[in-house]
C-alpha cells in the first residue's frame, strides 16, 4: 500500500537553557495507545451493545439474576473468536464478506447468505430507532418528533457529512454505559453468587431461558457486526501489515463490550429484585439509580442514544456493503450517491424503513429481545460462511485458521447453531400444540 510521506521541517536547536520535556504520565500514555488501536473492531463490537442489547441483558438479570453470566463468559469467547476471522478475511483479502462470499460460493448459495443478512438486519434497523425513540422520551421528548429527526441526522451523517467523525461522537455518547460497573458496585450485589455463576453453569430448564440464551448470542454474535468489521477493515486500506495492530483493537474490543454487558446483568439483577421480564426502559434505567439517583433515567437515555445511534448507522451501512460488494458495484462510505447509487441506496432505504416501523405504538423491550432471537436464529448460518471461508487456504493463504484454532471455532458454530435448532424445534412444536 502507497503512502504519501513528507519531510518534517528542520527544528531549530533548543536553547541550553531550556528545561527538558517531561515524559507523559503513564495513564495518558495508555490512553492515547488505546485510543491509537481503536478501529473497525472496537467500533463493531460497541455497536453491538445496542438498543437490542442493553435490553436483552437488562432482561436477563431482571429475569434470571446472575444465571446467564456462565452464558455470556462461553459467548464472550466465541464473539473473540468470530470478529478476529473476520477481521482477518477483510485485512489479507482487501474484500469484504459479501465479495467473498460471491467469490466463492454459487450464486443461489451467496443469495441464501445475503437473504439471512437483510431479514435479521432489517429487524435490527427497526429496533435501534425504537431504542432511539426510547431514549428521547427519556429525555423528554416525542419519539414522533425525535425518531424522524434522529433518522434525518443519520442519514445525512453517513452520506454527505464525515461518518468517521459520527463514529467518535456516538462511541462518545455510548461511554455513558461505563457507569454501569459502577452502578453495579453501588448497588451491593451478591459478589459471591456472581462470581460462582459466572464460573459455574446454573442453568434453569424451560424454553424461556433457552429463548433468553439464544437472544444472548444473537445480539452478542450479531451478522451484521462480522459484515461490517470485515468491510470497514477493507475500505480502510488495512492490510496483512497493519493487522497486528488492528487485531488487538477487535480482540479487545469484543472483550471490552461484553465485559459491560456482563456489568448490565450484574446490575439490573442487584436493582430489581422481582425476576420477572421488563416491560419499559424506565425499568432498565432503574439498575443506574446507585450511580445516579433521580437522573438515573436521564443517564440512561443519553447512552441508548448514543449506542442506537451508533448501531442505526452501521446495521444498514452492513447491509449495504454485502449487497454491493455480492453485485460488485461501489461500496464506500467516501463516496458520494452519484458514485455509489446502489449502496447509499440500500442504506437510504433502510433507515426510512426502519425508522417508519419503529413508529408503531409496542412493547419496546419485548420488540427489541423478539429482534435479537430472529438474530440468534440466523447467526449460525452465517457463521458457517465465516468459518469456510477463514478455513481455506486458498483465500488466506499461510493465514488461514490453524488446526487448533479451526477446532475452537467449530465448536463455537456447532454450540450456536445446535441451541438456535432447539429453540426452532420447541418454536414449532408449541405452533403445532406439542409438548
């Protein structure tokens, strides 16, 4: 890859008796390497504690407690395991998954993979404007105003104003989620218990908590996430070079996002002691009151604002790179709608869709955890794809999956896909009145 370099100006020497620089302070060192990796990776995985997410694991500590927690340390591991193959498909092939895909599967099968992707994803468009939606009315404002308002923006954001500058402003906006380690900490949670459910399976039998689990993987395993880092890694020019560098940003960012995730469970089910499912996002709110009392609602807004804003611009934006890159027409968000008429397009459609569904009078957290099942449905199918793909020598070359890390990423398929059939299988049989 072409770099342009520059000659620094010469600078003049320092007087004699100029006082020499200080070094940094170690904190601000590792802030800005921490700032300096954050990419594609950090930025998937973030957007994966959505709308959709925050309510799903808001409902499975108001439900089942610190039950889920042994769940979400296995998901934590096949989410590392996913956005790095991923990862490294768009940095050693400079195409994203939808080009790969075409590239080497048939077309009915590429049509069947970019099938899966529009319908779990148009779900998702639908529930970030919800969350959107939800978050204003936090705040105080008409989600019939706020909704076409926020979509507006999105819009706008992504095709004539600088995306990669939206980006820093909603992971700004999502930092407000870091209150919850601290809200769980105030909020005098069963330490003990936590600790030996989240090394230790306790499981409870029923459909409902397997239903629970398989939302789990679906808003922490999401298809658009491995979409969209395998496309953004690609449109950034980040190449087998840059890759040391940019997997340490998606490892640590998968790590990082479900580390809070983990911290929402912990809290809600320390706040609301009556397991039962949530019914508004006031509720959800409430596992922030130890942190921030009567704002607790406010502060909850202002980050599933900023998390559903993020998430309402890359769902749609994944969306539109598989579909362009399985066509082979311009995919980037650089380029202007003259360009790229097909993936601005897609992208344009999208938000309008979602942002009119989302709309309707409903349950927002039923809506938004029925979204994240549709997702753990599909997941598996698409993962399948992933996996091919990072197996073959053929695409990746001396970078493709080794034995033992193709073996650890098997597994992790093979346990998604065969909780996603269990769940369908009691899906249809309670439709058919068995069992």
């Amino acid at each position: 890859m072409e770099r342009n370099s520059t000659t620094a100006p010469a600078v003049p020497d320092a007087p004699a008796t100029a006082a020499p620089d200080r070094p940094a302070p170690r904190w601000r060192r590792r802030l800005v390497t921490a700032l300096a990796i954050a990419g594609p990776g950090l930025i998937a995985a973030n957007a994966g504690n959505d709308a959709g997410g925050i309510a799903t694991y808001a409902s499975a500590g108001a439900q089942y407690g610190y039950r889920t927690l042994f769940f979400m340390l296995l998901v934590t591991v096949a989410l590392v395991v996913v956005q790095e193959m991923c990862a490294r498909l768009g940095a050693y092939t400079g195409v994203g998954l939808g080009g790969l895909i075409r590239e080497q599967f048939s077309v009915r099968v590429s049509a069947f993979a970019l099938l899966c992707l529009i319908i779990a994803n148009l779900g998702l468009v639908v529930s970030e404007f919800a969350g959107i939606g939800a978050a204003l009315e936090l705040l105080g404002a008409s989600r019939y105003i706020a909704v076409p308002l926020a979509a507006a923006g999105v819009w706008a954001l992504v095709v004539f104003g600088s995306y990669r500058y939206a980006e820093k402003i909603f992971l700004v906006l999502s930092l407000a989620f870091l209150t919850y380690p601290v809200a769980a900490m105030l909020a005098d949670p069963d330490w003990g218990q936590a600790g030996a459910q989240l090394v230790w399976p306790h499981f409870v039998g029923g459909k409902d908590f397997l239903l629970l689990g398989v939302a789990l993987i679906g808003t922490t395993i999401t298809p658009y996430m491995q979409f969209y880092v395998a496309a953004a890694v690609a449109d950034r020019g980040i190449g087998p070079a840059e890759y040391p560098r940019e997997k340490a940003d998606t490892v640590a960012g998968s790590i990082f996002a479900n580390v809070i995730s983990m911290f929402i469970i912990i809290a809600t089910a320390a706040a609301i002691t009556t397991r039962a499912p949530l019914d508004s996002a006031a509720q959800a709110a409430s596992a922030l009151k130890p942190v921030a009392g009567r704002f607790a609602e406010q502060l909850f807004g202002l980050g599933l604002l900023g998390a559903s804003a993020l998430a309402a611009a890359v769902v749609p934006l994944s969306t539109s790179y598989a579909v362009a890159e399985a066509v082979g027409v311009e995919s980037s968000v650089s380029r202007r709608f003259r360009e790229a008429p097909l993936f601005l397009g897609l992208f344009t459609a999208q938000v309008c869709i979602g942002a009119a569904i989302a709309l309707v009078p409903g349950n927002l957290i039923q809506l938004l955890v029925r979204a994240q099942v549709v997702n753990g449905l599909i997941t598996p199918i698409l993962l399948a794809y992933v996996l091919t793909l990072a197996n073959r020598r053929s695409v990746l070359g001396d970078a493709a999956n080794g034995p033992v890390f193709r073996a650890v990423a098997t597994v992790c398929v093979s346990v998604t896909a065969l909780l996603s059939a269990i769940v369908l299988l009691q899906t249809l049989l309670g439709w058919l009145g068995i069992g």
